[in-house]
C-alpha cells in the first residue's frame, strides 16, 4: 500500500511486556516508527483465512510474510471433500460461480482463483524446503497436493483470474466474513471510491469484530489508507494473537521480519486494546461452542 518494509531490527523489545501480556506471552517490536506498508503483500490469513462453515478464500494480508501467508493460504484453499474436482479442474466450476447469485459459491471461487495463483510460489517454498532438510517426509507430501492442484488449475483462465473482483465483492456483499478484507487487500483500498470504502470499512469492521481470523491481521496490519483508528488495530492484532492456534507465532514471524508498524502504545491505549480484543476473543470463542 506503500513503500518497501524496513529492514528486521534485532534490538531488544520494549518495557511493555507486563501490561500487553496475553496468556504470560507479547512483544512489541523495538522500534516506535510508524513505517508505511508494502504494496507487495500475498495472501494470508491470511487466513485465513475465514468462515468454517464453507471453503475459505484468504485475505491477502496488506504486507508480506509470505512463509506465514503460504502456510495459510495451502490450508484454507483445499477443494472441499464434498464437492471433489475432477479433471476438468477449477474452470469450469468458476464459470457456474460467475454465473450464479450465490455469495458462498463466489468465495469457493475466489479460493480456486487465489490457489491457482500462488500454486507456482507454494511449490517452490516446499521443493526448497525440502532441498533442505525439513521434514522431508511432509514437503513430499506437500508436494504432490500442490502438484495436484496444478493439474486442477490448468483450466484457469487469465479471463477467469479477471473475475476475482467482481467474485470477492458478490461475497462480501453476501455477508461472507472475511471477503471485505480480501477486496481491499488485493484491489487497494485507496483505489476504491468513497462509497465503496465506506462498504469495505463497515465490513472489515464487522467481520474483525466478530473474530474472523484473516480480517483480524489485515486489518491490524493495514495503513492508514484503510481508515481503522491505531486502536482499533492495535486490538484486532491482540485479538488474532488470542483467537489464532498459530496467532503468537504468525505475529513473531511477522515482527521478525519487520512487518509490524504501529508505534507502541500508551499505557491507556494498551489496557483499552487488551480489553477490546479480549471481549472479541471471547464473543468469538461463545459463538463457536454455541454451534451443534
């Protein structure tokens, strides 16, 4: 969304490690500079992800981890075992997604779409790892999923890849959580007009509140083109860090590579964000142990 990430500092954290502390774990990186975010983020969740209840797209985070967003994109775009694809591949599901009113079927569509264009990088992160000797049982393995989403990606069109926009927003406005944050990531939210920022926002706002996991570190880790109060995203990273099983170390790994920007917080404004992410966290927590 802006410039090129500063380099990983590797001084000590700050004196903040009492008053952040979530479960006896924080940090905060040491540097205090706000430093603007990269143009040049993948997908996450992130992601993400986002939403159980269907296949999950993930959000492209608004800067790049990209070990931290290929982990979640590998694990949040698997075709679903209910609706297997044959050799036909991804396209022509996409076309009856393009052609349908459904907003669960456009998100299934913008998961193919995402896994399809990150599948070449994916496989290049397993071979290497792999090369290198880390748990090479699993990168094979690895390896060959993502080699048989290859194969189903060959009838993905540059024509289909076109689609994405109109697919995420058709979710979005479905009321599919995560989809608002994975249209401002990948279209820019600057690049959006006033009232389509407007409707980005009040999703993001929305979907972050309610816990989903990819709007949560998008939005933590936007600028300020997005239009989030530093309280507001201070909260939603604290939030991700509780709600995540890999939360602590997603945000260590982004920390480590100098992706976290905001300066750190006040006294107020951290007991004011460690209260707001923990009434996230347990709204979210509620609501998962209330489904059958």
């Amino acid at each position: 969304m802006s410039s090129t990430p500063f380099q990983t500092r590797t001084t000590a954290a700050l004196g903040l490690i009492g008053a952040l502390a979530l479960s006896a774990w924080f940090w905060w990186p040491a540097s205090s500079d706000t430093v603007p975010i990269s143009k040049e983020g993948q997908a996450v969740a992130t992601a993400p992800k986002a939403a159980e209840a269907m296949p999950a797209a993930p959000a492209p985070l608004p800067v790049g981890n990209t070990a931290v967003a290929a982990s979640a994109t590998r694990e949040s775009t698997r075709p679903s075992e209910a609706s297997p694809i044959g050799s036909e591949g991804y396209g022509p599901h996409i076309d009856r997604a393009r052609d349908s009113v459904g907003p669960k079927a456009a998100w299934q569509a913008v998961a193919w779409l995402q896994a399809c264009r990150q599948n070449a990088m994916i496989m290049q992160h397993y071979q290497q790892a792999r090369d290198n000797g880390a748990v090479p049982e699993l990168m094979t393995r690895l390896l060959v999923e993502t080699q048989t989403e290859a194969r189903r990606c060959q009838t993905v069109t540059a024509q289909h890849q076109a689609l994405l926009p109109e697919l995420t927003l058709r979710a979005m406005r479905g009321g599919i959580a995560g989809a608002g944050a994975a249209y401002a990531g990948e279209q820019r939210f600057e690049q959006a007009d006033a009232a389509l920022q407007a409707e980005l926002r009040s999703a993001i706002r929305r979907d972050a509140n309610a816990g989903e996991g990819t709007t949560l570190i998008n939005a933590a880790l936007s600028d300020a083109g997005w239009g989030l109060s530093y309280e507001e995203r201070l909260s939603y990273l604290l939030a991700f860090g509780l709600l995540s099983p890999g939360g602590p170390q997603h945000l260590q790994a982004l920390d480590q590579s100098g992706q976290i920007k905001m300066p750190a917080p006040n006294s107020a404004q951290a007991v004011a964000a460690k209260a707001a992410a923990q009434k996230i966290a347990d709204a979210a927590k509620a609501k998962a142990a209330s489904r059958p």
